[in-house]
C-alpha cells in the first residue's frame, strides 16, 4: 500500500494515524517531495474510478492563483494530468494506492469499508 500525503495537512494527520491504528503496512511519499508521475496520475484516476477533476486539490492557494475553477472545464483529460504532474500542492491528498484501488481525500468510513475488505 502506498500512503502519499503532505505532511503538513491535517487530513492527512488524521490519515496516517487511522492507518497506523488499523495496524496496516504502508510505503509514506511526500507529494512535495516526490510528485506523482503522468503515468501514476493515468493509473490511479482509472482504478479509483474517479473523475479527473476529483484528484485536483481544490481548497489549496496554488488551485486558487491559477484560477482552475474557470479552467478546468475547457482543458482535456490530458491537460489536466500534465498539470497534476508539475506540482504535488494541485493534488488532492491524502492518496491511497493499493492493488485493488485507490481512495483520494479522507473519509474513514469510505477507508474502513475499502480497506478492511
């Protein structure tokens, strides 16, 4: 299981500490350090079953100053998986990458059901 999250974001706190408490195993990546890839992007938005849109972090100040609320709707699904790849701060975490799927942002009864299985 893969754990990508911003150290700093409390959600993600929460996250890792939920996880910890579940007893599960997991690999931890900064995604400001170490940035998704287009390809990881390309995987994870097709098993999460997810729209592109819902991976941008939406209440973050670079989503903000680039306008992308206005934007996003005229860009194509490749637009907007070369824009995730350039900054860590665009994308929604915290991230959970496992082989059946991934979970994006916090929600530990969607986490609890998911994981769990």
């Amino acid at each position: 299981m893969l754990f990508v999250e911003y150290p700093k974001c409390t959600t993600c706190k929460r996250a890792k500490k939920w996880l910890d408490e579940q007893g599960f195993q997991y690999e931890d990546r900064n995604i400001k350090e170490q940035n998704p890839s287009e390809e990881e992007l390309k995987e994870w938005i097709q098993k999460s079953g997810l729209e592109t849109k819902r991976f941008f972090n939406t209440s973050g100040i670079l989503y903000r100053e680039m306008q992308l609320k206005d934007k996003l709707m005229s860009m194509s699904e490749e637009e907007k998986i070369q824009l995730l790849a350039t900054d860590g701060m665009l994308v929604k975490r915290p991230i959970v990458v496992t082989d059946n799927g991934v979970l994006v942002g916090f929600k530990e009864a969607q986490w609890e059901n998911t994981l769990k299985k």
